[in-house]
C-alpha cells in the first residue's frame, strides 16, 4: 500500500546521514567523500555503512543500515547496481526518509531490466514511505542545515538554489561561483528523476523563504505541462535562470546515456522557458554570469545604456563591440558632459565619448569624479569599469603592486554606486600565467568582498546584463 510521501522541507533537514559505501581514506570512494565534507560542514550524526570496516575517518563504521543506533533520515548510496533492492528493504526497516543514489547503471543504460530495477526501487520507496533522488545522481546539500555533502559547495548559506541533473554541474556552480560570492540555499542533484524531479523542486522553490534566484540545469522532463506549470509559478515569484543541456543532435544522445532524458525540440523548449518568463541561457558559464548579475548587479538597471570606464584603446573598442553586439548600448556622450570629464582626465592619451579611457582611471579620485558626472547621464544605466586588460596594466607586472590600489577602487567603485543609484560592473579577465594569478585573485576578492558583479570578460558582462534587463522588463 502506498503510504504518505515525505516532503521535500524534511529531506533538506535531516538529523542523521548515513553513507553506504564508505571506506577509510585512501581508498577512494563518493561514500568517502561525503562523510569528509559533512565532517568538515560540523554535521553532527554521521553513520559510515561498510560490513568490511570497522571505522572510516575516525567514526564507527557499521555493519548496515539496520545497525546504526541513532536515528537516520538520509541514507547516501554508493554500491553496485545489484544490491540496491536489499539495501531498501533496511532503509524502510529503519524508517528512513530519503535515499541518494550516486549509484549509476540503471535506465541511462538503456538495458531494459535496468529500467525494470529503478521501477522495483521506486515501488519499494512508495511502499514504505520514503524518498528516492536520482539514482545516478551526487544528491542533496542544504548548507543551512550543515548537510552538505562536497567541499564545492560554500559553507556559507546564501540564497541561490541550483538544481541539476548533472552532478557535475551540481558541484561546478558553486565551486566556480563561490569566488564570485555566490553562496547557496539548496543544491540539488537529481540524477534520472525516478521520484523527485524537476518540477517538485521547482514547487518548493518557489515558497522557499531561504530561496532568492533558483538556477536549473535540465536536460529533459516527463511531463512537459506539469514542469511549465511549475517553471511559471516560480517565476512569478523569483527569477529563475535555465540552461537547457542537449541541444544539439550529439548532446541529445549523451543526454539520453547520461540521465536516460529524451530531451525536447530545442526550440521548444526555449519556447516554454520565454512562456513562462524565465531566464534561458546557452551554458554554465552564462548560468553563473546571469545568476551573479541577478545578486550583485543592484539595482537592476531600467535600460540598456552602458557607460564603458577603464585604461587601453583598444579594449575601448573591445568594450563597445562587445556590449552593442549583445544588446546593449553604449551611447555617445554629450560636449558638455564630455569638458565635464576634461576637467579632471589629461588631454593626451584619453577617450571621453563612451568609452572613457584615461591614464588615470586607476586613482580613486578620477574614477569617483568620472563615474558621478557618468550617473547623472540619463541615458546610461549603468556603469562598467574595467581593468587588466592590457599590457600597460597586465596582472603580475613586477614594476607595481596593485594590492595598495585595490580597496581604493572598490571604495570609490561603492561610492559611486551608492551615490548614482546605477549598478557598477567589474569584468576581470583571468591572466594566462602563474605570475598574474595572485593579482587577479586579490582583484576579484576585492570587488566582490565590496558587493560587485564581478565577470571573466566583457562579453560574459555585456551577455549577463542584457539577459538580466530583458528578463526585468519582461516583468
């Protein structure tokens, strides 16, 4: 008999978490890994599962489920295939409530008697009242709740939700964002959906109080009216950013071998995501970008006027081709607002139409007096300052140290935002060399310690920025 399911609040907060699978360290092992990184997250019943072992990191390792003395509400799955319907029948023994499977080889294989086993697991979860996410999947982290089962994911809770089927992009969002100060509610791999799936995530997302943007990695859904549905009550609430993966002929065939989703007309798709007023994006890199501007890029500029402010000519023109190229404009400033800018930025070797380009945009003075006369433009909606972007000013260079100009940019960066009222982005290209890195990495913690969008390039800001301004206008 099928019996009441379990909800969704209840497996982000679980008070014990075991790992079946485990081995001690040296041998490698995803049950490892997950009992380190919850250790190190201060998860405070953690419960290793491997009848070989008697202690894994230092905690006792038991025999089986059924052995642990403490309660359980999360069980993480790593054995093979084959042992998984055993295992179940302990997980209901021991009144579980959820059940991650890392576990792959199941209907992504495209043996039918695989199918025919996921169809056997999930009867045994509805039977007994638990949950299943995947298989085929790295699972849950809630950092709010210290369940966070990969050192990818920032301890710090914040309030971004990802939600993916790929547990490599589960992990590789908040590995490569975290830096760029984006920190995480909820994040969740979901593997093949045999239970939960996208459009039950989305559901709760959107009532989520720890949820401000909800960010989805989809390579196909089965049932295409309940996920609109549920894709567009979340967007009238948050903005929700979608990056639908299997677009091309060979991706819907690694698609279908990876998550067993038979992916949708491209077109299609992207038709349903406009629908339903969300953010499409083309990859994870743009996934990140959006979801920094949507957190950091504040307010969300009211038009597509961008005021270009940084040192080199030639990545002036970078920077307008770059921007107009993506949607955005970059409009030609007026005389008098350019013998505002003379005032203060030499003659010789400046630009002052949009982009401006001075020597001297480096000091905190000449930057905080351009970008207030820049704020007053009505016509510009935002402000762009860049720097690193060519060998005058190249990160490494052994003449100069920029770890004294930095805290003054960023307080005159925060200034003008401040006062203008218009978001300041920050475009960093990261060096090609080890000598540079140090330098770039002490740029970008800088401006994002002082709250800024911080993007790799100015074709990644210019394509983040005009997504996030169609999307508020759509609104």
């Amino acid at each position: 008999m099928t019996t009441e399911k379990v909800s969704l609040s209840e497996i982000f907060h679980p008070r014990g978490v075991a790992a079946v699978g485990a081995t001690p360290a040296g041998l490698s092992s995803f049950a490892t890994g997950v009992i380190f990184s919850l250790i190190q997250a201060g998860f405070p019943a953690i419960y290793p599962v491997n009848p070989k072992y008697t202690e894994v990191l230092g905690l006792p390792c038991y025999p089986s489920i059924r052995d642990i003395p403490g309660i359980v509400d999360n069980v993480m799955v790593s054995i093979p295939a084959e042992s998984v319907l055993a295992l179940l029948d302990d997980c209901a023994a021991k009144r579980v409530k959820s059940v991650q499977f890392f576990t792959a080889g199941f209907s992504e294989s495209g043996y039918a008697e695989r199918a025919d086993l996921e169809k056997a697991m999930l009867r045994k979860a509805q039977e007994s009242g638990f949950r299943i996410i995947g298989p085929n999947c790295v699972g849950v982290s809630v950092p709010k709740s210290r369940f966070i089962t990969s050192l990818a994911i920032p301890l710090e809770p914040g309030p971004v939700a990802f939600i993916s089927q790929s547990g490599g992009h589960a992990w590789n969002l908040p590995y490569f964002g975290g830096p760029r100060g984006l920190r995480f509610s909820k994040v969740v791999s979901y593997g093949n959906a045999l239970d939960v799936d996208e459009s039950e995530l989305l559901d709760y997302l959107a009532q989520d109080p720890d949820t401000e943007v909800v960010t989805a990695y989809i390579e196909g859904v089965k049932d295409g009216r309940r996920f609109f549905n549920a894709l567009k009550a979340a967007t009238a609430r948050k903005p929700v950013v979608v990056y639908k993966g299997g677009t091309t002929e060979a991706g819907k065939r690694t698609a279908f071998g990876h998550t067993a989703s038979l992916t949708s007309s491209v077109a299609v798709f992207d038709s349903l995501c406009r629908q339903a007023k969300s953010i499409p994006v083309d990859d994870m890199d743009e996934l990140a970008d959006v979801t920094v501007a949507l957190r950091f890029a504040r307010p969300i500029p009211q038009g597509i006027g961008v005021a270009v402010v940084g040192a080199g000519g030639g990545p002036s023109v970078l920077a307008s081709d770059e921007m107009e190229k993506a949607g955005l404009r970059v409009p030609q400033l007026s005389p008098e607002v350019q013998n505002q800018l003379r005032q203060f930025l030499p003659l010789a070797g400046s630009i002052f139409g949009n982009p401006i380009d001075a020597p001297n945009l480096t000091v905190p003075g000449a930057i905080s007096a351009t970008m207030r006369i820049l704020g007053r433009v009505p016509d510009i909606h935002m402000l762009l300052y860049h720097m690193g972007f060519h060998p005058i000013s190249r990160w490494g260079d052994s003449r100069r140290s920029l770890a004294p100009l930095l805290r003054p940019i960023a307080e005159a960066l925060l200034e003008a935002q401040q006062t203008t009222g218009k978001p300041v982005l920050v475009p960093l290209y990261p060096p090609p060399d080890i000598a540079g890195m140090p330098d770039f990495l002490a740029a970008q913690e800088a401006f994002v310690k002082a709250g800024f969008p911080v993007f790799h390039s100015l074709r990644q800001a210019a394509r983040a920025m005009a997504r996030v301004v169609a999307w508020d206008q759509s609104h």
